[in-house]
C-alpha cells in the first residue's frame, strides 16, 4: 500500500487536500486490513468493464432443437468444422448501439475468419455468416455456437440446413466446450482489435480492413500447435503433449481435402504476402482505431467509475494493534 502510495502521490493522482485525500487518510489507508480494501473496492470492481463484457442472452425456444457439442466430444479428424463466437465492442457500457465482431475458427486447422458488424442482429449475423462461408478457401462443414440468440435463431438455423451444414450449440456457462474460439476471441480480436468502443460506421470499416491482414498473418504465416494427449513424465507427473508448429495453411494441406489446383493457388498467394508491409498497415489501421477510439472509451470508463477513495466520516475499519 504504501508503495502504491507513493507512486501516486510522486506523480500528483493523490494530492493532500483535493478529493478528500489528507495526511489521516493516507495513515488509515496504511493500516486497513485487506478484508476492508476488498469491501470498499467492490463496488469499483464491479463497475471495471474496460475489458469488455459478456453480452450473451440465450435462446430457450430454439435450444432444444440444436445438438449439444461438449469439450470432451471427439476432435473433429478433417478440416471444415468451425467454431464461432462475437466479441461485443462496447466498451464500458452496454448501452446504446456498438459494433460486433463475429470470429469463426477451424477446430482441425485453426483457419480463421473475421467480420465486424453493425450489432448482433441476426440479418447482419446472418449475412457476415454467408461472407465466411464464401471466403473460406474450402468447404465449412459445421458451425458451432453457444446459446446466444443472435445464432440460435430461425434465419441462421434454416440458413444452415439449406447449406447442410451440420449445426451444433455449446453447453451454457461451459466455455471449455469452446476452448477454441475462446482462445481466438483474445489473441486475435482483443489483441488486434483493442478493448474500445467502436459504434460508427469509420469505425467498423476500420475494423474490416484490419481482419483480411490479420487473418493472412495467422492463416498463412503463423505457426500454432495443438495438443495432442498426455504423457507421465519420471516423477509422475502428468504433462500435455503437443504436435509441430504448424500454420493452419500446412495444417490444411496435409489433410488433403484441397485439388492441386487449390493448392497451388493458396501456396502462390502466401508467396506473394510481404510480412513487412503487412506489419506496417496494420499498425496504421490500429493507430486510426485508437485516434477514432480511444479517448472515447475512456471517458465512457471514467464516468463509470465512483471514488475510490472512503468517506473519512464514517471511519475505516483498521487491524488491531
């Protein structure tokens, strides 16, 4: 405590007289104990959303319709199954219109497909669906969701089965069912995309000229590994095993789902790719995010967020001496 005192005060964020803040304050803050940081913190954690929010609403009408797919179910052995998920770009608030990104990976390859869009009504859904399947550079199989109704709905559903892609729904509250998308959701969208909020429409199309370079990056020049089962090592200890780095383009084309001709066209296409300049545009594009952005959501951050500070009036609880 001290030291974060300190440090705050060095840099003039805690100042004597401003905001409540006094030499007492500073001394019982010293001496509180940690069950009381915790309770006069709770309501400031509560509140710290900057890291996004869970905006999943399940679809009960439809549940009992779509196939249950759970963690411990066999991995998919060929390309094409995708699991998919949306990443709310609201920033602190849940209020008002933002955008949404939609993510779609390959379970077998880790291919992945990006779109941002308006919000999770299911047309704009629907339609950002109907882009990956086309985009994708071979046949999408299977489409895996959680519970939420911007996927389980009548359109998407029907959209599916006239596809014939087999269609199946994660267990509610079990994000290990879709540990693969999970994981994306992070290192692609949040790490590329950032925690703003992003509710214009220079915004979105920002966003959809960042995810093409972003997906070239991890499809077709960025190794992975996956794991492939455990082992005991001397001592006893289980460990988790894992294959080769591969990047989900050989992944591909070691299954041998492409012709020839598919085949060598992927492969002249990661020939033409410049990592350098790849690089450089998406830094560009994620420098404009945070100039469209960035001062927006803070401010959104910081109207959210009471004092931190006690009422010095109503006494701190203090250890014992």
């Amino acid at each position: 405590m001290a030291l974060q005192l300190d440090g705050l005060e060095r840099h003039g964020e805690l100042v004597f007289g401003r905001d409540r803040y006094s030499p007492t304050v500073r001394e019982e803050l010293l001496a509180m104990s940690a069950a009381s940081i915790d309770r006069y913190l709770a309501p400031v954690k509560a509140k710290d959303q900057i890291k996004g929010k869970s905006t999943t609403k399940p679809s009960p009408l439809l549940r009992s319709s779509v196939k249950i797919r759970k963690a411990t179910d066999e991995i998919e052995a060929a390309p094409g199954f995708f699991e998919g998920d949306t990443v709310a770009h609201c920033g602190p608030t849940l209020k008002g219109e933002f955008a949404r990104t939609l993510n779609l990976t390959d379970v077998h390859t880790g291919w992945t497909f990006t779109r941002t869009v308006r919000n999770n009504a299911h047309t704009h859904i629907l339609a950002a669906l109907k882009a990956g399947v086309h985009e994708i550079p071979y046949e999408v199989t299977g489409l895996d969701f959680d519970n939420g109704t911007e996927f389980l709905n009548k359109a998407v559903i029907k959209w599916a089965g006239q596809m014939e892609i087999f269609f199946t729904r994660s267990r509610p509250y079990k994000k290990n069912d879709q540990a693969t998308i999970e994981s994306k959701n992070n290192h692609l969208v949040r790490k590329y995309g950032f925690y703003y909020r992003y509710d214009t429409d220079e915004e979105r199309a920002v966003l959809n000229r960042l995810w093409p370079l972003v997906n070239d990056r991890l499809n077709y020049l960025t190794p992975t590994i996956k794991p492939i089962g455990y082992a005991s090592s001397g001592d006893g200890r289980r460990r988790r095993l894992y294959d080769q780095p591969k990047t989900p383009l050989d992944r591909l084309l070691a299954a041998g789902v492409l012709s020839p001709a598919q085949e060598s066209e992927l492969l002249t296409y990661r020939d033409s790719l410049n990592p350098a300049a790849m690089g450089r545009q998406i830094a560009d594009l994620q420098n404009r995010l945070l100039q469209l952005a960035k001062e927006k959501t803070e401010q959104l951050y910081l109207a959210s967020i009471p004092t931190a500070l006690p009422d010095t009036r109503k006494g701190i609880r203090i250890k014992a001496s």
